[in-house]
C-alpha cells in the first residue's frame, strides 16, 4: 500500500533496541527540515495503561494531559507545558491524538524545524495506530544482527540480564515487520550494519522515502544542538553522545567476544530462520541437545523461583 507523501508527514523511528535508532534519530534530527522527538514511550506507557479512561470526558482529558506533561519523558523534550496545552485546546478534540501532535509539533517548532516525528523503539507494535492516526506517515524499521542486539542489551543497566529475553524480542520484532509490513510502502526497513559501512548511499535511500533531499549535515554536522541529550541516566547520556559522533563499523563484531559460546547458540536457535531470512549466517549449528535440556531446566528453575517468591510475599502481606 502506498500514500501520497506530503513534506508535512510525520516521521517515526521504531524497532528492536539497540538496533541503530538512536543513532538514526541523531542523523534525521540533523536535516534542516527535520526534528525527531527523543522516546515518549507513549502507547506503551500511557495510551495502554489508560485505555480505561474515557479521554472524551474533559476531566479525564485533562487529569491524562496533567499526569503525562509530569512525566520523565515530557520534560526530556524541553518544551514549554503551557504552551503545548494551549494548542492541545485549539484542536477542539478530546483525544490522544491530539496530545501526541501537540507535543510533536511543539518540540518542531522548539527546534525551528518545518517536519516533526519521534523515536520509540518499541512503538514497533504500534505501527497499525499510527498509521491509521497519520495515513501518509513514514515509518523507518531499523534492524541488527540479534547476537549484536543482545548483547549490547545484557551490558544495559536497565534490561534484562537473560538472553533468550532479548533474542526472543527481535523474532518478534522482524516477525511483525515480516508478516505485516513488509508490503507497505510507508514503511522501510533499515539495517544498522548497511547505515554504518555505507552511510551515505543508505541516507540517500532514507531521504528518498521521506521526500527530503539529502543533507551532507546528517552525517557531518550532528550535535547536541540538533540532537539535544534527553536521557538522565549515566548509560543513556552516552548513547545519545556517541550518536553525535563520526559513523563507524568498529563495533559490529563485538558481540563474538562479548558473548560465550552458549549464548551465541542460544540467540542462533530462536532466531535462525529470522537471521537467515534477514541476511546474517549462523556460526553454530544452534543449541546442542546439553545446551538445549539445560536452557529448559533453567527456564523451569527460573519460574519455579519467581513462583516461591511471590507466595512469600503474599504469606508476608497477609
């Protein structure tokens, strides 16, 4: 399916972690046309755990606007809360569309440029929603070896410290992108390993798709003017940093080192026929059968823990 592109459309970066949006939203945010909003987390975050609520009612609209506009996430877009409600009022609608583009097209106009989007890795499953809210949206799938993603995702202060966790995210990641998406021409997929080896071509590529011309900036002049550091954590300060930094591959086959042998078996295995598909070889055959009866003992030991847990908590509380 395509639409017509207007040089107004929205732009959304999504896909599994640690896949390269962090640096792609540092190379779109540097186009002088374009500012890509750093994460909301807004379906996941907010639209999901509040779907109860009828926003239609001015009271809930107003407790949803007062509750989000005190979140981490607002005050990472340094835009001014006032400002952003009074144009949520002048759309005259009573929804979470209208607090999105609000915020969206606040941040825009906080960073003088003409074209608005965000980067929320995981709005990944929530491409249906924003394509519905904004029919000529571009979307830009970013994707990576998985062996890479996780193992960057095990050294994240934040995630999970089990591997099939991560691996098992990335299959379903590339599965939705396979069976969904695939087709749509509003939505393009990006591969991190291609962006970092071959920069340029692959931007002109990306330019094409968002119906911009391509600007020696986004790979030259990326800053902390265009790309202001939103993150109050330590790690995500420098993660932001090193996307304003000179493109380089150096790091694409770290993960043959930072991850054991088991490991590398253990992402191959769940997410062989996703890697093959998606152009990156295996280099075992996979879990063996040890590796294999060890994973699924671990896997039952885990949650036979986290069940004993909960039952003394609750013999705790009661």
């Amino acid at each position: 399916m395509e639409e017509s592109l207007s040089n107004n459309s929205p732009i959304f970066i999504v896909g599994a972690p640690r896949s390269g949006t962090t640096l792609m939203r540092a190379i779109l945010s540097a186009h002088p046309a374009i500012a890509i909003a750093p994460e909301t987390q807004f379906f996941n975050d907010w639209v999901r755990p509040y779907s109860h609520l009828d926003i239609t009612c001015s009271n809930n609209f107003q407790w949803f606007w007062e509750e989000f506009s005190k979140s981490e996430y607002f005050s990472s877009l340094g835009i001014e809360g006032d400002a952003t409600w009074a144009r949520i009022l002048a759309a005259n609608a009573r929804d979470y569309k209208t607090i999105f583009d609000s915020v969206l097209q606040e941040y825009a106009i906080k960073m003088k440029k003409r074209r608005w989007g965000e980067k929320t890795p995981a709005h990944d499953s929530y491409v249906d929603v924003l394509l519905r809210w904004y029919p000529q949206a571009r979307i830009i799938w970013m994707f990576r070896d998985p062996r890479a993603v996780t193992a960057s995702l095990l050294n994240a202060p934040w995630a999970s410290q089990y591997t099939e966790v991560h691996a098992k995210k990335w299959r379903n990641t590339m599965g939705v992108f396979d069976q969904q998406w695939a087709e749509d021409m509003r939505v393009k997929l990006v591969q991190y390993e291609m962006l970092v080896t071959n920069p340029e071509f692959e931007l002109r590529q990306v330019c094409r798709f968002i119906g911009e011309e391509y600007n020696s900036a986004m790979l030259f002049d990326r800053s902390k003017v265009s790309s202001p550091i939103s993150s109050n954590t330590d790690w995500g300060k420098a993660r932001q940093e090193a996307a304003i930094q000179p493109i380089t591959n150096a790091s694409l086959e770290k993960w043959r080192t930072s991850l054991s042998p088991t490991q590398i078996a253990l992402v191959e295995h769940l997410t062989w026929h996703g890697m093959l598909k998606h152009g990156y070889q295996p280099i075992t055959e996979g879990l063996n059968r040890w590796q294999l009866i060890k994973f699924f003992w671990t896997k039952i030991l885990r949650k036979v823990t986290k069940y004993h847990k909960k039952l003394l908590m609750r013999a705790v509380n009661s």
